[in-house]
C-alpha cells in the first residue's frame, strides 16, 4: 500500500477532560503526506503536522503531531476518533482508534 500508518500515541493516557493531550502518528506515504486529519466524536476536525511547529519536534521526520484541548466537559470512556491520511496524488486510507478518557 502507498499510504503506511505505524505507531499511534497519545499523552496523556488516559486524556483528562479539561487538559490538554498530544498525539502522534508515525506516517510513511510513498507519493508524500498531504493531509493527517482526526475526527473526533464531538465533530472537531484537527490537523496533524510533520514540520517542527504545532508541537511537532522535528520536521520531515514522518512523525505527525497534533496538540489539542480535550473538552471539559468529556465525560470519561473510550471513544473512537478517525484518522484520515491523504497522500500528494490524492490517494486516502482511513483508520479508526480508540482514545480513553479517565477521570
């Protein structure tokens, strides 16, 4: 396949409503990444970056960062986000996750 998601983390975890939470996905794509979005449950859409900004350490690395406030009033469980990666000819691979959030 041209599109290869490996590790996925997040930090905390579990996440705590009302703080804050980084992710990471480690993304290979053999035509280049254009897009690493997540959606999330209560409909947010967030964007995950490779280039050393937006809380990601190091650019061109294929590690893809996103940083993002968890709702304050998310209520604790597990929850299914989608990750959805777009590679520069356009081609797409979704996948689906489960997040946890504690007490």
């Amino acid at each position: 396949m041209a599109i290869s998601i490996g590790e996925i983390k997040y930090s905390p975890d579990p996440m705590v409503a009302g703080g804050k939470v980084k992710a990471t996905f480690n993304i290979t794509a053999d035509a280049g990444v254009a897009s690493v979005k997540l959606y999330t449950p209560d409909y947010r859409t967030l964007e995950a970056y490779d280039d050393g900004t937006h809380g990601d350490d190091v650019a061109g690395n294929g590690i893809f960062t996103l940083t993002s406030d968890v709702p304050y009033d998310a209520d604790p469980g597990a929850y299914d986000v989608t990750l959805v990666i777009t590679d520069k000819k356009g081609e797409v691979v979704r996948k689906t996750a489960s997040v946890r959030i504690g007490r």
